[in-house]
C-alpha cells in the first residue's frame, strides 16, 4: 500500500466462519485510516447475528450476496464520492 491511495477501494468479504475479512478490515482501519472510507463489504450472511453487529458497528456500506453489477457499481460510485475520504 506504498504511494498515493487515492483510487484504491477495498470489497471486503465478510462470513462468520471465516474472519478474513474483519481482520482485514481491523487491520486497514489501524494501519490506514483514511482508507476506511473506501470498504465496501460483501456478505451471504447477514441474517447471523455476529455478521450483522460487526456490519452494522462497522458503518460501512455492503452489498448482500447475490448482489447485481448495478448494485456493486451504485456503492463503489458512492465510495468514491469526494466526501468519501476525509
């Protein structure tokens, strides 16, 4: 993540069995904070009580599987917006 972070977004997958995601997420928001403003999650798992707290603590926008392309690109262009990253 050397260099201008200017055009980078990041599309997280969240599944409660598989952490990768939240950690990943933790990890961003520790090491690059103004890049948080840019996560996107993705998840089929909404309806998990865990899944949902951590999303909804989160304050980031995600898509819930499956999710059509015009969907995907509606959050990317608001991930983009210049109020995005402060």
């Amino acid at each position: 993540m050397k260099g201008s972070n200017a055009g980078v977004m990041r599309i997280l997958v969240v599944e409660d069995e598989a952490a990768i995601g939240k950690q990943l997420y933790q990890c961003i928001k520790d090491r690059y904070p103004k890049l948080i403003k840019r996560v996107i999650f993705t998840s089929g798992d909404v309806v998990n009580n865990h899944t949902q707290h951590f999303l909804e603590q989160s304050g980031r926008p995600f898509l819930s599987k499956p999710f059509t392309p015009e969907e995907l690109i509606t959050a990317v262009r608001e991930a983009f917006k210049p109020t995005a990253v402060k």
